[in-house]
C-alpha cells in the first residue's frame, strides 16, 4: 500500500512540475492564446482544400463543385474565445465579408459563427458554421474545419485545414485559387 501511495505521489509531483515547466495543460484554456499573439495570427486554405461543393435549394441534386478560398485574421483571444476579420472567395461570385466569433476548448475542439458584414435582403439570411478541431498537420497547427453556409436560395459545403500563414511565406504574396496577396483579400473587407 505504501508502495502504490509512493508510486502515486510520484506521478503527481512529476506531472505537476511538466505543467509548470512549460509542458501546459490540454485542459487549459490558455493553451490556444497564441492565436492571437503579436498582433494575431491569418490562415488561408491549401491549394488541396480548395474544393467546395455549391447547390441551389431548388436543385439539392445538382451540387456543383467550386473552389473556396477563404483567409481569417485572429485579431482577439480570450478564454477559450476567438473573434477576427474573415473574406471568403467562392469562384464565381463576389468576395464575402465576414467576421467570426469562435471558441476552442482546451483540449483543441473548435466551433465557429461567421457573421456577414454585408446587409442581405429581408427573408434571405446568410448563415455560416464550422465545427472542427486543432490537428497537427507536419507539425504544424492547423484548423481543421467543416463549414456550411448558405441563404434561402444557395448553400455551399466545405472542409479544410485551415493553414497559418505569415508574411516570410509565399502564401502572403499570392493565395492559391484567387492569384492576390492574403493583405489585398483581406483589404477588399476592410471596415476602416
């Protein structure tokens, strides 16, 4: 018994002194706080997660595949909470302004609302979801996320890991599917 209460107290104090060396927590909430650090971090989607699937509601059957780019700047972290600028590009039509309101649990499962910034005919809501969660991509922390969004008339489906991209990458200067720079997309909605 002694033994096993040992064997115990060991664990606990080796456990203990991994979390306050730097090893963190999975149930801390801090733990995604670098989402926004140093003036927040932008993610784009891969040339491999372009395609997206669109459909008229008169037409379910008929979905038609489209890609989708679409870039977010996590400007604000707190408690498990996110919220940053969001366009999204649907070849075809016209670039759409978002902004999300997200939470990420400390164990890394992710639910996003993206809300329009553009004012939709009464009746004819654009509404957009993702679910999804922190997954290790090449030892990178990617989103990778399932996001449905749509009005009355068109909906569209799509999934993605969701990949950081900062200003030292070629992502910065030429976005796959919409041949501009990540700051030009993201200037096409700017509320300033």
């Amino acid at each position: 018994m002694l033994r096993t209460l040992a064997f115990v107290a060991t664990l606990t104090a080796f456990a203990a002194c991994s979390n306050a060396n730097g090893g963190g927590s999975d149930r801390d909430d801090a733990r995604w706080s670098w989402l926004a650090a140093d003036g927040g971090t932008y993610w784009y989607v891969p040339t491999a997660n372009l395609l997206a699937y669109g459909w008229s509601t008169d037409d379910p059957q008929n979905p038609q595949p489209i890609d989708d780019q679409t870039v977010w700047h996590i400007e604000r972290y707190e408690n498990g909470y996110f919220f940053g600028s969001v366009v999204a590009e649907f070849q075809g039509y016209p670039a759409q302004c978002q902004y999300l309101i997200g939470s990420v649990t400390p164990e890394g499962r992710v639910y996003i609302t993206f809300n329009g910034l553009q004012a939709v005919p009464s009746g004819t809501p654009s509404l957009t979801t993702g679910v999804g969660a922190m997954v290790k991509v090449d030892g990178n922390w990617t989103f990778n996320m399932q996001m449905a969004s749509g009005s009355s008339s068109v909906q569209v489906t799509h999934w993605a890991f969701m990949v950081q991209c900062s200003a030292d990458e070629p992502c910065w200067s030429e976005l796959p599917s919409v041949g501009q720079s990540l700051p030009s997309l993201l200037s096409e909605c700017d509320t300033n």
